[in-house]
C-alpha cells in the first residue's frame, strides 16, 4: 500500500516540474483568452448559457423518460443498442463485438468514457491492438501515460518531449518542428484508419427526436473512425442526451466556445444509421453502448447538477488548483489514479470509483467559483466540492466528513461560536481588519502544511472594512434609461439567432435581413478556408484553374446529381480527370453542399447515393460548390432541414482540420484536408 500523503507527494512533484508549469501556463492563457472572445461574439452569452443550462436540466430531470426515447428512434435507425449497468460490463459488449468480427486492429477517436472504463487494457488483453488517433491520445498512448486533461491529452508535455517519443518509438529524425511532427502522426495513422476492423468513439451528444448520435472532432479521426471501418461502436454516458434539434443547435453554440474557443468545431458528425444499400460508404453496422456506471447513481443524491455537465474542460482551465498541478497530480488516498480531474473530477470521481478513495479531491480547490463562471452550463462546482468534503459523495453511505486536523477541529469550532454572535463577530471583524492594516501589503499567515490547505497558501488578508461599511460608503449608482433598457432588450436572443439579427438591425435604424452571403465569406475565411464568389457560366473555370494551382491529378468527385446542372461535363472538356470510385491516394476532392450555417461559415454535407462522405475527408485537398440560396443564418435553420435528418451520416464542416494539441500550436491538416475551398455560385 502507498503512503497515505501520496496526493501531497504528487502535488510537490508537479510544483517542483518547471516544463509542466509552464506548459499549464501558457495552456491557461490560451484557453481563457479563446473561450472569452469566442462568448464575446454572442450578444448576450449569458442567456445562451442559461438556454443550455435550462435544456439540460430538462434532461437530467426526466432522465429515464427521454432515455427510453432515444433508445426506440436509435433502434429505429438500425443502430443496434445495448446498455451497460457498469464499466465492465461495457468491456464485454465491445469485447463481444469485436469477436464476432474476428477483429484484429481498432481505430479509437477520443472519448472520455473508454477512459473511464479502462477499455483499451482489457482489449489489449484479449490480444487485440488498439490504436488512439486523436494527436494528444496518440502522443501520451506511446508514452504509456493518462491523458493530462480532458480536452488536450498532451497538455503536459513540450514539444521536445514530444519530438523525443516519436524517435524512440515511430523511428523518425529528430525535429521539434510542430507540423512535421503533426505529419508523421497522420501518415502513421492513415493506415491504421484503412485497416481496422472497428471504429470506436465517443458521443457528445445523442438527439431523443431523431436518434441522432453527434460527435464533435476538429482533427478529422472522429469522422474517420466513424465512416471508414466497417463496424462503429459508440460509446455514450446515459445522460449526454438532448430532446431535440434545435437544442443540439443551442448546445452547440455554448461548448465549443468553452472548449476551444471555437464558434464550432470543424466536423460536426451527425450519425443516424448504418450504411444503407445505396450508399457509397460508412460502416455496414453501428452499436451503440449506453454506460450507467454510477450515472444514476449520481442523478439521485445531492451531487445530481454534475450530470449536466457536457465535458468541455472550461472548468479546468480555470481552475487555479488545476493551472499550478496538472491532471496527473489527481489521485485517490492511495495513489490509484482518478480517470475525471480538476473541479469536475473532484465531484463525480467519489461517486463514481468509490469515496473512501477519491474524496480527498475535493480539498484541492480553493472555492474561488471560477469554474462556475467558466461553466457553459453553470453548474454549481464550489457548492458541490463543499457537499463532498461533507461527506455526501455517495448517498448510499452515511454521511461522514473527511477526517479534520485536530488543531484545525478546535479552531473551527471557536469561530463557530464566535460567528452565531452578532457582537462577538464585529468584534472579530474589527481586530482582524485591524490586523489587516498593520500587516499591509507585506503578507500575512501562512498557513502550515498539516491544515491541508497546501505548502504555500497564504491565509486571505483581511479587509479593513466590513462588507457592510464598503456598502454604505458607495455612491448610488444612476440607472439606465427606460429608452436604454428597451435598447438592450431588442438585442436579447428571444426565439433565434435569426430574430435577434432582425431586431438589432432594426435598432440600428437600418432595414432588412443581414447580407447572408458576406457574412458566410468572413467566418469562412476567419476559418482559414478560401470563400470564391463565381457566377454559373464562370463556375467550371474557376474550379479547373483552382485544380491545376493544387497540382492537378485526380479528382474524388459526387455525381452529377449533386452539383449545378452540366458542371462535371464542363470540367472533363477542360481536362480535369474525376472519378466517383476514389481512395486515399488521390489529393483533390470535390463534392456539392446541400446548405451552409453563416454565424459559423459550416457546410452540411450529408452522405447518400452519389454522395461519398469521405470525398471531404480523405484528400487532402476539399473542393465544395455552394448555391447562394443554399446560406441560411443559423445552426437551427440547417439542423431543421429533412435530408440532413434523413441521410444515414451527414457532417457539418467549418474550415480545414486542424489541432492544437502540441503546445497548444495551431497546426492544419491532420487527419483531413489541410485546404478547404468553397466556390459560392448564383443559382440560374
């Protein structure tokens, strides 16, 4: 058995790790600064995080109701469903699947869940290769580590590490160039893509009304281990449900600017089904695995608000504890480590692996509420920690406090009585504030370790004015104007995006809709995407010039059906050679879009007859042709539309693929097209 200080020893190990400070440093940075500009967009983030917040409760409030739901349209759809009581039993059913396939090599997207049942142990124990493809998952899998955080695995690490693991272990030259190191990933893993034999990944998302599974990814592996293996098996906790569309739309708006700081993320997956008769690819089977795993458990004691949570990750990269200690540094009274970490994992990891192990979580936090206001759904972190460290993690159990410090019991136990006396209270108040003023700017107490409350952490200093001396003493604030209030209230999101466009373009005095086709062609190039205008006799030419700038070759094209009448004629009288039947050597693909969201410049491409999904995925190099009456203003307009719901795999697309995941260093092409180009044409 490990000393019982191990979580100490962890803590001082990663405050001593100067590469790991700064590498949380700058994470913390980046990520704040993102996530702050990307809300900043919204007029009014805080009702759209209310909105979402507001959808999830819904949720969570009628778990088993919507559960059962979703489970009759998923089946609907020809998604074979099974639920798992406990991580275990998960195991087994992808186990089971995997040998009534005979399977030899599994593509795995990320995905918190398979974390948390510890799935790729017991896969590789039954003799079965498992490979990460997302970057970060891939990078700490070779070095045989836990991800360092839920979003970005590799956050720990710097690029010479980095560099370092892929000449012991891919054989390569070293280099701390980023894109090269990006690029060896991504010729190392399209192959383990085209050979598995399954394809795993999470679920953000599963929409009740049409028994949609959504994944988010910006690299591309999602949608790949999703179309190209030919069985899928998705992995989804039981509460990662939304009732409908439009609140997929809603939640979508929220997480990715938490998250990455995105408006949306590159591919947004939209997966109905298996692959139909007529379609020209996607896996000929789709599971999907529902995990408990103490999720109900969870529902139905104190803790209940940590199921909305839709692991963006915010609260981590707020959270002071976490900036300064990394995700390594979270393990239980005995050193077993916790799979959830920061102010999150501090809440469920108890209930879900057990209190007598993971409880001590909850003391690394400061209750500072940062990761409150961080959260896109607002949940009550601060308000949880403190239900855990008061012994409430699991409802089963008799509640029963963390053992305390004897010292720290008796001088607790003092101020609780001087606290329920008003006079005794100011009194305190007044010879602390007079303290405070003595002691300055200079410092205060520091705390000893034995506290528990850490090696460094000063006692805060007190204010030399009551809360309610500081209160009297302001100036009374003058109050906004009724013609102000009415100002504000006109930019408020009512009904839509849509509605409120109209109502701040009315207020500015100016008269009709937003100009669509500008606003498509700023958040498309913002992207890092080229946004070509063209007329419809003009189209074939700039698409056969734009061609030969690339290199010419090959191109992976749709049917005919799917672009503007007489266009793929025009482009083989200009030399251009197309083929339907493509595969991953050729480097241009060109395929139409049934619509496109302006507020975040995405393409809906959905898959069909004629229409390859792997066409914008797979080359490296994705050509698009876009109506102009096809732009529409929001993501609800889009997700409304019947052939996006009815396809069997249908994707938004928002710019080239692209990560982040090694020093947090923008770096495009990963595993799908490093150029997207979209010629937006007048229809006739």
């Amino acid at each position: 058995m490990m000393r019982p200080d191990v979580f100490h020893q962890k803590i001082r190990k990663a405050l001593a790790n100067p590469a790991l400070q700064a590498a949380l440093d700058y994470n913390s940075a980046k990520r704040k600064d993102a996530s702050g500009e990307a809300f900043a967009s919204l007029p009014d983030p805080d009702t759209h995080r209310q909105k979402a917040r507001g959808i999830r409760e819904q949720v969570v409030a009628n778990l088993e109701q919507y559960l059962e739901q979703f489970v009759c349209n998923v089946q609907a759809n020809g998604i074979v469903v099974h639920r798992a009581a406990d991580g275990a039993e998960a195991v087994q059913i992808v186990l089971e699947i995997a040998r009534q396939h005979s399977a030899k090599l599994i593509a795995k997207a990320k995905t918190m869940v398979s974390e948390e049942i510890e799935l790729n142990h017991a896969v590789e124990a039954a003799g079965i290769k498992v490979v990460e493809t997302d970057l970060g998952e891939f990078i700490v899998q070779l070095r045989g580590e836990r991800p360092g955080h839920i979003l970005t695995p590799a956050v720990h690490l710097r690029r010479g590490e980095v560099a370092q693991t892929f000449v012991e272990k891919l054989g390569i030259a070293y280099t701390e160039d980023v894109e090269e190191l990006t690029q060896v990933a991504r010729r190392t893993l399209r192959q383990v893509f085209l050979n598995a034999d399954i394809g795993i990944s999470g679920v953000n998302f599963g929409v009740v009304e049409t028994g949609t599974l959504c994944v988010l990814t910006n690299e591309g592996n999602g949608r790949m281990c999703t179309t190209v293996p030919p069985v899928h098996v998705a992995l989804m906790g039981i509460e990662r449900m939304l009732p409908t569309m439009d609140d997929l739309a809603a939640l979508l708006r929220v997480l990715p600017r938490a998250s990455t700081g995105q408006k949306l993320t590159v591919y947004t997956s939209l997966l109905h089904g298996p692959r139909r008769a007529e379609d020209p690819d996607g896996p000929g089977e789709r599971h999907l695995v529902l995990v408990d795993n103490g999720r109900r458990r969870l529902g139905q004691g104190p803790l209940s608000e940590a199921l909305l949570c839709v692991r963006c990750g915010a609260c981590l990269n707020a959270c002071p504890i976490f900036r300064e200690i990394g995700g390594h540094a979270y393990v239980g009274a005995h050193g077993q480590a916790s799979v959830y970490s920061g102010p999150i994992g501090s809440v469920i990891s108890p209930v879900f692996f057990g209190s007598q192990e993971f409880a001590n979580l909850a003391r690394a936090s400061t209750l500072c509420g940062a990761c409150r206001e961080a959260c896109p759904v607002g949940i009550d972190l601060p308000g949880m920690l403190l239900k855990v460290r008061a012994g409430q993690a699991e409802t089963a159990l008799p509640g029963k406090p963390a053992r305390v410090p004897a010292v720290l019991a008796w001088i607790l136990r003092i101020y609780s009585r001087v606290a329920a006396a008003g006079g005794s209270f100011r009194l305190a108040q007044w010879l602390m504030g007079l303290g405070g003023a003595l002691v300055g700017r200079k410092g205060w107490i520091r705390l000893p370790a034995f506290t528990g409350w850490g090696y460094a952490k000063d006692f805060p200093q007190p204010a030399r004015r009551t809360f309610t001396q500081r209160f009297k003493a302001r100036q009374p604030k003058e109050l906004p104007s009724q013609q102000e209030i009415a100002t504000l209230a006109a930019a408020r999101p009512e009904s839509s995006d849509e509605e409120r466009s109209l109502a701040m373009t009315a207020q500015s005095g100016e008269v009709g809709a937003p100009d669509l086709l500008e606003r498509m062609e700023q958040e498309v190039t913002e992207l890092g995407g080229v946004f070509v205008r063209c007329q419809a006799d003009t189209l074939a030419e700039k698409i056969a010039e734009r061609i030969q700038l690339l290199g010419g070759g090959k191109v992976w094209t749709w049917e005919a059906a799917g672009f503007p009448p007489g266009l793929l004629e025009a482009l083989q009288s200009r030399g251009v050679e197309l083929t339907q039947a493509g595969d991953a050597s050729i480097m241009i693909g060109l395929t139409g879009a049934l619509a496109a969201a302006a507020e975040t410049g995405s393409l809906a491409l959905p898959g069909g007859p004629g229409q390859p999904l792997l066409a914008s995925l797979l080359p490296e190099n994705h050509l698009a042709v876009l109506r102009r009456s096809q732009i529409h203003l929001t993501l609800e307009e889009v997700l409304r539309l019947p052939e996006l719901r009815q396809a069997a795999a249908a994707a938004l697309v928002s710019g080239p693929s692209r990560t982040g995941d090694i020093e947090l260093t923008l770096t495009v092409g990963v595993h799908g097209p490093k150029r997207i180009v979209i010629f937006c044409v007048e229809d006739l």
